[in-house]
C-alpha cells in the first residue's frame, strides 16, 4: 500500500484527567461528580473508583519518557477542572495549574505536541450543588474555567478541544448510567443540552480572546457511524440518512445522536425534527445563543470505535442474534468494525467541511504479562492496522483527516467499567502502577517511525 498519511500528520495517543491522575482532593483541588458518583453502591464494577487511577500526577515524568520511546507525536490529555478551581470557579489551585505547566513542558521538551481537552466528563461538585449543566450561569462558569487553563497554558498549547464526548456525559443525566447518575425528564435535558451547547462557545470564545494567532480550537463529540450495505449510492445515502437522523427522542436516549450536537456547533442551527418536537422548551434567548455556539471553529474531533451497517431503507441491520453470531467483538462487547474509520469522517467531512481528527480510537482487550512479563497483545495490534487501513482510504480520497490519537495510551479506569476493561498501549499493574509497553506499543512506535508506509490491514 502507498504511504498516504502527510509528514506532517499527527500520530498520537489520549487519555482523560481523572482516568489516569488519580483524584484531584489528594492534590489540594476539589472532588468532581465522578468522585462522588463512584461513592454510590452498585454504579461502578466492584465499587471501584479513580482516587488513585494510575497516580499519573505522581508519575508524570515517567509517563512522558514511555510516550517519548513509543515514539508519539503528539499527546491528548484533558485538564481537570476541579484541580484547577476546586469550587469549579473562584480560587485557583496553583499547585494543580503548576501540574499542566509542568506536564506541557515535558512534553515540548520530549518533542511532543500537546492537544488539550477542556472537559472530559469531571464536572465540579460544588458547580453541580448548584446546579450543574442545569443552570443558566453554567455557560459562564466554564467560559472563566476556560480563560484560567488559557491564560495559563496558551503560551505553548497551541490546540484546544473544548468538550469531549457531549454525548456520553449528557446521557449521565438521563439513564444514569455516568456521573452524576440522574434520570431527567424531556424538558430538563432539553435545557442541560442547551446549556452544554453554549458553554462549548462560550469556551471557543475564552481560547480566542486568550490565545494567539496559531491557536486552533474544536469539539471530540462521539462519531455515530453507519455503514452502507454496499457501493451503491442508494445505500450511501440510506447510511447519511440514518447518521442524520435522531431515533430516539426519550430522555435516557435522547442525547445519543449527531445532529443535535454537530448541526448548531457546525451549522449555527438545530436540527428540524428535534426543533419540531423540543424547540417549545428552549429559553427564550436560544436564537441569540446559538450565534455564540456556532462560533468559528478549526477542526472537528471524532471519537470512532465502531459502526452500524443499515439496508437501503436507512434501518440498522444485524440486530437480532442469529444473524451477529460469529462476529467480531471486543473484550467490551463493541463490534469491530474497521470501515467505521473510513465512512464515518466520509460523511462528516462533507456535511460539515472541517478538517478532521481521529481524537479516540481503540480496542478493549484483556491483558496481562505472560512469564517473561510481555504483553503480547495481537488483537490490539490487527484491530488498529485494520481501522488504519481504512483511515488511509479515505486520506487518499481527499478526506483532510489530520491525526490520529489511540485510545488509550494507557490502561485506566474505564468509568462505570472500573479497571476491567484495558485499552491501554502501556500496561498498568493498578497494585504495584508498574508500567509495561504493550507489544501493541511497540508496533506502533514502529508505525509513527515509517509514517503508516507499512499499514496493510483490511480493505
């Protein structure tokens, strides 16, 4: 296969804050919903928690060196808020700040890019007693969050991502699953949603006002996929028909889709069917918020581990159990679905016109040394060629995708999942926070050392 990633592509790997520091109360910062979330019986696996995580924040300097001999180019890494601002506004927690500074220069210093998420799900406690996303000064707080990390950072971050996964951390207040694990009715999350929209452009807002002319800015929403049945244009549209398409408009599901979160960042609107059927509970204010939520943004970060393949009729296909026995799944039970990484930015890249990165992208596996103390973790490693093959795909096509970040460097705690579930390149012993490069690891390194020349997976 030719070489088709540019020299100048971004190879990287992501974590989040409060999967890999460890909490932020044990460093002077203060307790998120998931610390809190993670007390409550039975909503994680075995009650486990992130109070240690990986106890990145002791272990940084090592961190820095695995990512230097893997060879990354770059790092995504998400700021805690609560570190930063322990009451999730007002005083600042300098030595939490200090922490950043420090993490950014390793970084730099090892020839490593930093790409820095804004929030990745560990909203302030105090913030939520008040309210939380509910709450119509919710769009400010986190705008003067954002003016913090910035002001601080901006000199040598160059690329921010304001939220990750608005999806994700949304539904934790409609079917409880995530942090802060509530179930609202339809017209509160209509506003909560509302709400995360504009603090997504009050932050783009605080990154420009606060950063440089090379400063870059975007958004990592989940990237629901579907996959065409077949290379006809019929079933190519029936598949952006079904990626358009909002199917379930009940609380615990509403959040779930792409257009309610991409069209008013992206497009400055909402989409139709979920105006005609929610636009009555929107504030007042909302056609003069949404100039502030389509602010201008950079790139459009997509968070892809699988796809659905839908018939002609745009409908999902394979659901019932006959037709899926045999397929491929991870140890999380997500289909392995490399084409994902192919349709998935095809689409979002012509309805939206936005260079793309790949900001998540990996596999569960369950690991563990064998007696030589190797992980020898060949799924990882045929999973990530296959989904990168199908990257290259759309690269030669014209598809401006600028990096990919693995999910995750490391492995860590995997929210509700506890420390079950491993998608880490590096292996983490969570007794001992011993690290080990997976083999996975290994062959990645080799990967960014040739720039993706030997990518031959599946086609």
């Amino acid at each position: 296969m030719e070489r088709c990633f540019p020299d100048d592509f971004l190879w990287g790997a992501a974590t989040s804050a409060y999967q890999i520091e460890g909490s932020p109360v044990r460093h002077g910062g203060g307790p998120s919903v998931w610390d809190t979330f993670c007390t409550l019986p039975g909503r994680t696996w075995r009650g486990q928690d992130g109070y240690h995580a990986c106890e990145h924040y002791e272990l940084m300097d090592e961190d820095v060196k695995l990512m230097k001999e893997i060879g990354l180019r770059s790092y995504r890494f998400s700021i805690s808020w609560p570190r930063v601002l322990p009451e999730g506004r007002g005083m600042v927690n300098h030595q939490g700040l200090d922490f950043y500074s420090r993490l950014v220069d390793r970084l730099l210093e090892a020839g490593i890019e930093p790409l820095v998420t804004l929030f990745h799900w560990d909203y302030p406690h105090e913030l939520f007693l008040s309210g939380g996303w509910m709450n119509p000064d919710s769009p400010l707080w986190f705008r003067d969050y954002t003016a913090t990390a910035v002001q601080a950072l901006g000199d040598r971050v160059k690329k921010w991502i304001t939220l990750n996964e608005p999806q994700c951390f949304v539904n934790g207040h409609g079917n409880g699953y995530h942090a802060p694990g509530l179930t609202l009715d339809a017209v509160s999350m209509v506003r909560l949603i509302h709400h995360v929209l504009l603090s997504h452009g009050r932050a783009v807002q605080a990154v420009r006002d606060a950063g440089d002319a090379e400063t870059e800015v975007g958004f990592a929403p989940v990237g629901i996929t579907a996959i065409p049945q077949d290379g006809t244009t019929e079933a190519r549209e029936a598949a952006w028909r079904y990626m358009e398409t909002i199917h379930d408009f009940e609380p615990e599901k509403l959040a779930w889709n792409n257009s309610l979160w991409m069209d008013p960042v992206l497009t400055g609107s909402y989409p139709k069917q979920y105006f005609d059927h929610y636009g009555r509970y929107l504030p007042d204010s909302f056609e003069d918020d949404l100039g502030v939520i389509s602010e201008p943004t950079d790139f459009l970060g997509l968070n892809i581990y699988h796809g659905q393949q839908v018939d002609l009729q745009g409908n999902a296909v394979g659901e019932d159990a006959t037709s899926r026995i045999g397929e491929p799944i991870t140890a999380c039970n997500w289909p392995v679905t490399p084409e994902a990484l192919y349709w998935g930015p095809k689409y979002f890249f012509q309805r939206y016109n936005k260079p793309i990165y790949i900001t998540e992208n990996g596999i569960s596996c369950r690991d563990f040394p064998d007696s030589n103390g190797v992980i020898n973790d060949v799924q990882r490693i045929t999973y990530t060629e296959d989904y990168l093959a199908q990257l290259a795909r759309g690269i030669r096509e014209g598809i401006p995708v600028k990096g990919y970040y693995h999910w995750s460097l490391m492995d860590n705690f995997e929210w509700s999942e506890g420390y079950r579930e491993r998608f880490g390149l590096i292996y983490v012993d969570f007794k001992t926070r011993r690290r080990i490069i997976k083999e996975s690891g290994r062959w990645y390194r080799s990967v960014i050392s040739q720039r993706g020349a030997q990518i031959t997976g599946k086609l």
